[in-house]
C-alpha cells in the first residue's frame, strides 16, 4: 500500500513538476521555489523541537520568503548579470540572517534559548533556501530549462534504483545508525542509473531539446541547441558529482529525522512524507549544478 501510494503520488506531480520548471516564467518558478522552502523550513523547524529547541518560526519564514521576493523580481537581462545578482543577494542575507535572529532572540524571556533558536533559523535558511534559489538561478542561464531538467532526472532516477535495488538486492548496510534501509548496492546502483541518464541527455540533447520546442514546452533560449558537443567525461564527472551529493542530502536529512525520533519530516506527500524528505536531495545537489553553470558561463 505504501508503495502504491508513493508511486500514485510519483506520476501526479512529476508532469506538473517538469512542466513548471521547463515554460513557467521567472517569477512563478521563484513562488513556486519559495512555496517548497516554506513548507521544507517549517517542517525543518517543527523537527527542531525535538532538540529541545523552541524555534524563531514566523521570522524564519519571513526571512526565506523576503530572499526569494529579492530574486522574482530582480532577474537579469544578462547570465552574469544575474549570476552578480544572484550573489550579492545571497551574501547579503546570508550575512545579516545570524544578526537578524539573534536581535529577534533579544526579546525572549528565556535568554539561554534565544542562541539555540537563531542557530535553527539561520540553518533552515542556508540549508534550504539558498539551495532552493540556486534553482532559480539555474533557470535563468543559457538552456536553463534542459540543466534543470537534466538535474531533476539524474536525482530521480538515482532515488529510484537506489529504493528498488537496495530493497531487492541489498545485503551490507551503508550507515545503518543513520539510515538502516540504505545499502552499498543500492548506493552503487543509484550512481550508475545518475551516470546512464546524464549519458543519455548528453548524447541526445539536442533532439530533446528540438522536441521540447516544437511542443511549447521551452522556449529556444532554454533548450540545449549547440551543434558540436563538449568532451563527454565533463558530464559524467558532473553526473557522478551530482548523484553523490544527492546520496550525502538524503543521508544528512535522516540524520535530522534520527535525532529527532521520526521517520518522516511531514505528510504532505502520500507515500513520501514531507516536503523535506522529497527534496532532502536536491538541497546538495542543486549547488553542484549551479557552480558548474556559473563557471561554464564565465569561461
């Protein structure tokens, strides 16, 4: 039953997912961003009293919506217009989100738990935000839309083979205090179905790409349409990169939950959890992606 309601759950969101990412505007895909850092970061904060912390929760979620305002509605005309905008924005908020707190912790009674509070607020923030405004970003450059896509099928199909083979096939547990259901050979299994499809969009990009915008789904400027293809080892590199800090994010998220004494950070999603336990992979994940992006443009 639950694996029928996790894969039902799986086969209503990934169109609408993909379609969101590939064709809605700028400004939708940071709602939509800043709506999954919402729910991710409350789920984060409501983990959080399980350590005996009593969390900044509205002022948490301010902050995280204020930083993705600052990114709809300052896109650039340029990539490395917007990849300067991009840092400035988060090395502001970055840098004011410990005094931010900690001014909002002046005002607890209890003064022994307003530096515990601020650390929480200023964790959710770096751990899920600025991951999820990377995406943004991402979407934003040159074939946007196919880099985005690439990163959510190479995860994806990580996740998969990694759940089937390491439930099928797994016998030596990879770090059973942390994550008992996780194996080596599901771990195995997931970075070579990573490096399999990176193959694959590699090799057919620009097929895929012409598919896409002939059925409106990108428009030219988010597609891969380069006619001489790079060296292929940079995109099995970047795939194998990819698909291991996928494996780090979801271990680091079951580390939180076992601290806590939960097997789930919600239960928004039927078969999968919470919000945090679905994109618990694309918070690592996400930054490999992006400092590639960013540095292919600044070649």
């Amino acid at each position: 039953m639950e694996l029928l309601k996790r894969v039902l759950t799986a086969v209503v969101l990934i169109p609408i997912v993909l379609v969101l990412i590939l064709r809605a505007p700028i400004p939708v895909v940071a709602a939509i961003a800043a709506l999954v850092a919402l729910l991710a970061a409350q789920e984060l904060l409501k983990l959080s009293e399980a350590y005996n912390i009593r969390p900044f929760r509205r002022s948490t979620l301010v902050f995280i919506a204020i930083f993705f305002l600052l990114l709809a509605i300052s896109p650039g005309t340029k990539p490395l217009l917007t990849t300067a905008i991009l840092v400035y924005t988060i090395g502001f908020a970055a840098a004011i989100a410990p005094f931010v707190f900690l001014v909002i912790g002046m005002a607890r009674e209890e003064m022994s738990r307003a530096f515990p509070a601020a650390m929480v607020s200023v964790f959710a923030f770096t751990y899920i935000a600025l991951p999820l405004g990377f995406l943004v970003h991402i979407r934003e450059q040159w074939a946007g839309a196919f880099l985005l896509l690439y990163l959510l099928l190479v995860v994806w199909a990580g996740d998969i083979f990694a759940y089937f083979v390491g439930r099928s096939l797994g016998r030596h547990h990879m770090s059973p205090r942390i994550s008992p259901k996780k194996t080596w050979e599901g771990a195995l299994a997931s970075l070579i179905a990573s490096l399999v499809i990176g193959m694959l969009l590699y090799n057919y990009a620009l097929p895929i790409s012409t598919a896409l915008l002939k059925v409106g789904l990108i428009e030219r400027s988010g597609g891969f349409f380069a006619l001489q293809k790079p060296p292929l080892w940079p995109t099995l590199v970047l795939s194998a990169a990819i698909n291991v800090a996928a494996q780090l994010g979801d271990l680091v998220e079951s580390l939180i939950k076992r601290g806590a004494g939960v097997k789930d950070s919600g239960a928004i999603l039927p078969g999968h959890g919470g919000m945090l336990d679905r994109v618990d992979a694309l918070l690592f994940a996400a930054p490999v992606l992006w400092y590639y992006a960013t540095w292919r443009i600044m070649q």
